[in-house]
C-alpha cells in the first residue's frame, strides 16, 4: 500500500469518526450513519490493500525460487 493510500484511507476513517461524534452529540441519525458508513468503507479499503500487499509478496517470492 502507497502511503498516499495510507493516509487517504485513514483521513476517510478518522472523517466518519467525526461525523459519528457529531451526529452523536446533536442526534443526527443520518449523519452518524454516515459517518460508521464512512469507517467501514475505509476499513475495506485497507483489507483489500492489504491483499494485495500479500499477493505481491507472494508473487516475488515465488519468483525469486525460479531464479535461484
């Protein structure tokens, strides 16, 4: 993962946090919802980053054993 992935996805995290709080303090169910949607999005986006680190991983390594 980039690290302007990184903090792409952990700038959407940290944004639904704040808009779950807000919505929390003035009972905005729409904007909490909004916010946890926001979360979970970003949280996706990390899993899937993650994989594909992985898969990658995998795949140099796995070339490496052919060179050798």
């Amino acid at each position: 993962m980039s690290l302007s992935d990184k903090i792409s996805n952990k700038a959407e995290d940290l944004g639904g946090k704040a808009k779950e709080a807000a919505g929390n303090l003035t009972g905005d169910d729409s904007l909490r919802a909004e916010g946890k949607a926001d979360q979970v999005e970003s949280g996706l986006k990390n899993a899937v980053e993650n994989v594909k680190d992985a898969v990658e991983d995998t795949v140099d390594k796995v070339k490496n054993a052919f060179k050798k």
